[in-house]
C-alpha cells in the first residue's frame, strides 16, 4: 500500500514538473531554450524526418548511401526570431561539425544545409538539387517558402546560378543565393606572419566546422567554415544581409537537410551548439564528438596478407628497372632545348609532354605545308582546344629574335586576331600553339579542301563580314598595339574562322615589329606570290602599305573566288587585271564569284564597294594606297571611296608590277604553301596552290 502511494506521489510530481514547462514555453510564445550543446547525438535531441537516423554512437546521419532521398534533423521545439515587443530580428549564434562522404570520389550527393524552417518535415520537399527543403513551384522564390538556409552545396546547378559544385552560400526563400562563395577558409599560416585564403572540399569525408552569427540589431549574418582541427578563422567566408522577422515564419524550427540525387552520399552532423538572444555559442570539443565510421577507402586500407606484401614487392622490384629505362627513354624523348637567353620567355613556353599528350601523340593532323604540319589538341589543364603547328628550324640564326617576337605577339589581344598562345622547341623542332578555329581557314571554304569536291557556296553576306573583321585586326595590328606589326603573309589561308563564321587573321610566324614613328629594318622579301607588293623588289621593306597591298588581293579574291594568280600552264592574266577590265567596262559588278547569285540576295552596292577598294589597295604606287584607317573608315560607310578612275590604276605602275613579278618567278624557285589550322583533312597539293616566297 505504502509503495503505491510512492508511486503515485512521484507521477504527480513529474505532471507537475511538465506542466510547469510547458506554461513557461507558452510564455515565451513557442521558444526553444537560450541554448544547447549537442557532443553527439541522442534519442529526442533531434526529430528526424526522411532518410535521417541517429546512428548507435550518437551521430545524426542525414542520408546513407541511398539515391534520390533526402533527410531532416530539427531541433523538435520552434524558436522565435522575431522580438515580440520590438518587432526586430533577434540575433542568434551556432556552431556545428559536419561531414560528407560520398560514395564515389567522382559523383556525389547534392549537399548538407543548415536551415530555418516552419515546420520539421517541410511539406512537398523533394530530393536532389531542392536540398530537401524546397520543391520546383518555390525554389527560385516564385512563392514564401518561409525557408532561410546556410547551404554546403556539393553540386553545380545552372539553374540556380550556383559558382561550382564545392561553394557555401546564403538562401533566402530561394536556392538562388543572395551570397555565395567557393569553399575555403581564412588560413592564419604556420610562422609565415602573412594570412591567406586556403580552399576546401566539402566532400574530403574528413570533419569540417561552421559557425553563423547573426545580428539582430544590423540583421547581418555571417558565415565561417574551416576543418575541424584548425582554430575558428578571424574572417567570414560568407556575409550579407537578412532580415529574419520577414523572412521566416512566427516559429521557426532550426535544424538541417541533405539530398542525394543521380549519386549519393552520406551526410553527418557530429555535434551542435546554438544560442539565442546575443552572446556566442558554447564550443564543441572536438574529442568529445562521436567518431565517423570507417569508409569505403579506409576499408580498402586494411593490412595485407604478409605474402602478398611479399609477392608485391617482388614485383616491384622486377619492374624497377624497366620502369627507369622507361623514364629515360620518355625523357630523351620529351627533352627540349631551353637555353639562357629563352629564361625571359618562360611564360610563353608550353612543355613537350603537355603537347604530345594534348595532340594524342601528334596523331590528328588538320593541315599541312611546306613549314610542317598542324594537330589539334585539347591542352590537359585547361581543357582548351588549341591547333599546334610543327615548324622545323635546322639553323640558329635569327632563332633568338624569332622567339622573342612570338613572345611579343602572344600578346596581342583583337576579336578577329587568333589568339597565339605560346610555343614549344625540341630536337630541331619549333612548335607554335594556336586557338582553334572549328571552321578551319577561308580558302578551303572558297576552293574546297583539295578533295576534288567543291563546298557551299559562301553568301556575300558571311563574306562582307569576313573581310570587316579581317580589316578590324588589321587596323589594330598596324595603329592600335604598342608596335606596329606588319604581317606579311595575308591571304584567305591565313583567315581562319570561329564557331560563328568570323575572321581571324592567323600564321605570324613572317610577321616583324617595329616601333612607332621609325622605318621598318628588315630586308628579308616573304609573302605569297599574288599578294607580294611591287616595290618589295626593289626596297625589299615589308611596310604597313605592302600589308594594304595584300589585303587589297585578299579582298578581290574574296569577292571573285579565285586566286590571285592563278598556276595552271597558262598565261592568264591576274585577278587585278581581270577586275580592272571588268571597271573599265563599266561592269565591275560581274567579276564576282559566279557562285554568290546561287546562293543569296547579293547586297550589289556592298559588293561593288569591296571590288573597289580591293583595287585601290592594289595601287602599284604605295604612296596611293590608303591607310588601313581609311579602309576600315570607307567599309563602315564613314567615309567615301576616293575618286579614282580604273585607268589610273592600269597605268605605268601596272607595268612595273608585272615586270616585279617575272623577276620573282625567274630568280626565285617556289614552295610548298605556309599551313594553315584547319578542320578539313589533309588536302593534296594542287597546281594553282598559293605558293610563299623566301628571300634572305
């Protein structure tokens, strides 16, 4: 009777006690306590929703290795963020310890989030990229969700505007986050005095911690993440401005999601603090923290049997030698000549072994010349696409003054330039590395690659817009870089282009620099017969106007689609001849390419404008020439073409042209055309063929 009585009093007094709770959480309006401290994870600390479990030793595992789940973890009581007197934010602190494994190194869940939100399941959620705490009506924050949430997300979503797939950011009614920034932390150094920003993988598997304060008064709310074994950065990762009473519901609950979506991994949360109402939250010792269980990887460093340790270092022992004869041999392969004088250009050297591993060992060849072949490639660190041209320099001579102005010309930047991003030298060897150009170069577009079949016609319409751009980069080049550059080499096989059909004039491996205001030096006669001015004969001067010469042959072969000379057995006249007689007629219009009525409205002003200028430029007198100023000026319609009449043009100076001409072809043999980087395969040489000529 007595022990009935007992028990009795003690359920009694145990009513007693929660009802006095309860009235003092009423009080409060729903709040949870100013703070806890969690070191692991019991029964009841946490209400659990989805995939989440509190494992054995006190972990909250948010998602195992399951796909397309997600899990919850909330504190079962809401707390109010709102001051019911004031109406302001209530500041908050909280700190947490976490961990992501997943189960393949290469494809992960979608991340861990530590979230305000008004209920502890979130109704309608979904996995995935939603994070468990939104769905597709209200994650890009076309509805009031209610949810603020601080994510670690582990996945690149374009959709929400996400940096990479390893970044902290700060949610507000929406994953697309009004902050975010690449994971890292603010590393103090080891006796460097000098603090810098250390990155970090989210998904290392090993303990990292945060920390979020927030402040009522500024509504500011900062974030800060490091390993778990470092000491708490002095600096946030990420800070911005929230302001929770219009954010979040009356009671919010606190707690945190994770998803996996296609590829899983295991969320944990090892240990929590959190304060409300100022003040920072009570540390979490890491030793006291339950410990992760063993991983995949771990398992697979589990000791070996003795006799396989013993037959693997038989085996090593084997190999050895061979895998030494293996790195000689691979050295002497890959081994490049680096001498002193080449130490300045450093930056503009790209190693053998990055070349031959881009290219497949030099296996895709895309054009080919009498200078060597091109490859494309993909460089390995990068990811760029790049066109590698192999030239052969079997002589010292002017090798010094031709590296050193690739490494002056890598820096020349222009929309309708391409890109020259370095070089290579080995073994007798020059390789040039390039941008690629999809379209490969505007001859084969022209003349086709060499296969017998003739391609689509160009319209005048991608024409125009080719030789504007090329003109563009040509002004620049001449005017607008802190050298002159004369080029030396323009023609439609130097003009390659991009995805969206524009031109870039390429191959500056004859180009030369002179500064400013003084006279070129070099005396050295390079070009393509065709293009070659006639005064080159007699100066042997490449100056901008010999360049402006041979835009004029490029622009003429560009409108009439052929050549500008023609080797096919004959005597046939030139282009200039051919378009000069047509002027003379008064039908300079009916030089065009035969092809262009076949396949768009032909713009005729547009076209007769280009004839036009082609052949100013062709002017056998470089004094009569325009600058590539004007050119550019009168293809934009911001000048007039000059008054010139075709009989001025086929005056003496044609003469002298044509005698300049034989004596180019009497003295100097001719060889194979410069290659070019192209998409087309290896086109077979032809007799028409454009042919450079050297003169030393």
């Amino acid at each position: 009777m007595a022990l009935a009585v007992l028990q009795a009093e003690t359920r009694r007094r145990r009513w007693l006690v929660g009802l006095v709770a309860l009235l003092f959480l009423l009080s409060r309006g729903g709040a949870v306590a100013d703070e806890f401290v969690f070191a692991g994870f019991s029964g009841g600390d946490v209400a659990t929703s989805g995939e989440a479990a509190i494992t054995p030793s006190g972990l909250l595992r948010l998602t195992n290795e399951t796909k397309e789940v997600f899990g919850h973890g909330f504190y079962p009581a809401p707390v109010r963020f709102t001051n019911a007197t004031t109406g302001k934010p209530v500041s908050f602190s909280t700190t947490f310890v976490f961990a992501i494994e997943p189960r393949y190194p290469d494809a992960h869940g979608h991340g861990l989030a530590f979230a305000l939100a008004p209920s502890v399941v979130v109704p309608g959620a979904v996995a995935g990229k939603n994070l468990g705490l939104f769905n597709t009506s209200d994650n890009t924050g076309k509805g009031r969700s209610e949810i603020v949430a601080v994510e670690l997300d582990t996945a690149l979503d374009d959709e929400f505007n996400d940096i990479n797939d390893n970044h902290v950011g700060v949610d507000v009614n929406s994953l697309l986050s009004v902050n975010s920034t690449p994971a890292r932390y603010f590393d103090v150094g080891t006796g460097t005095g000098t603090s810098i920003f250390t990155n970090i993988s989210l998904i290392s598997g090993e303990p990292l911690q945060v920390w979020i304060e927030y402040d009522g008064d500024t509504a500011r709310l900062e974030v800060t993440l490091s390993p778990a074994s470092e000491p708490r950065p002095a600096t946030p990762l990420v800070s911005c401005t929230v302001n929770l009473s219009s954010a979040v519901a009356d009671n919010t609950y606190i707690g945190f999601s994770a998803a996996n979506g296609a590829a899983a991994s295991s969320h944990y949360v090892l240990g929590w603090s959190f304060r409300l109402g100022g003040g920072r939250a009570q540390d979490l010792v890491l030793s006291k923290l339950p410990r992760l269980p063993p991983t995949s990887r771990s398992k697979k460093k589990a000791p070996l049997l003795p006799l396989t340790l013993f037959l693997l270092a038989v085996v090593v022992l084997l190999m050895l030698s061979a895998a030494v004869a293996a790195l000689v041999v691979r050295h002497r392969r890959f081994a490049e000549e680096v001498e002193e004088w080449e130490l300045e250009y450093g930056p503009h050297r790209i190693s053998c072994k990055d070349l031959h591993r881009a290219t497949k060992g030099f296996r895709d060849v895309i054009g080919a010349g009498g200078f060597g072949r091109v490859y494309h490639g993909v460089l390995p660190r990068s990811g760029a696409e790049v066109a590698v041209k192999k030239v052969s320099h079997d002589s010292q001579q002017g090798l010094r003054e031709f590296v050193a102005e690739i490494a002056s010309m890598s820096r020349l930047r222009h929309r309708n330039l391409v890109q020259l991003l370095g070089y290579c030298r080995r073994r007798g060897e020059l390789m040039l590395v390039y941008d690629y150009m999809a379209n490969g170069s505007l001859d084969t577009h022209l003349y086709g690659g060499g296969g017998g079949s003739q391609p689509p016609a160009l319209s005048w319409e991608k024409r125009a817009k080719i030789v504007r751009g090329v003109a563009a980069g040509l002004l620049y080049l001449h005017e607008g870089w802190e050298q002159v550059v004369v080029h030396r080499d323009i023609k439609a096989s130097n003009v390659l282009l991009d995805d969206d059909m524009n031109g870039k004039l390429s191959d500056f491996g004859l180009a030369r620099l002179y500064d400013h205001g003084t006279n070129p030096q070099t005396t050295r006669v390079v070009g393509t017969l065709g293009y070659l001015a006639p005064e080159l004969s007699k100066t042997g001067k490449a100056t901008t106007s010999t360049d402006v010469f041979a835009f004029g042959a490029f622009l003429l072969e560009v409108a009439c689609g052929r050549r500008p000379i023609e080797f096919n057995g004959a005597d046939s006249p030139g282009l200039v001849d051919v378009v000069l007689e047509y002027w003379k007629s008064g039908k300079i219009k009916e030089a065009r390419d035969p092809r262009i009525g076949k396949c768009d409205k032909c713009d005729e002003d547009d076209l007769e404008l280009v004839l036009k200028i082609g052949l100013l430029c062709s002017h056998p007198d470089p004094w009569r020439r325009p600058s590539m100023r004007q050119v550019v000026q009168i293809l934009e319609g911001a000048a007039p073409v000059p008054e010139t009449l075709p009989e001025d043009l086929a005056s003496s100076g044609r003469l002298f042209y044509r005698e300049s001409f034989d004596e180019f072809v009497t003295m100097f043999p001719s060889t194979s055309t410069i290659s070019t980087a192209t998409t087309q395969p290896l086109p077979s040489q032809s007799t028409d063929e454009q042919r450079p000529v050297v003169l030393s």
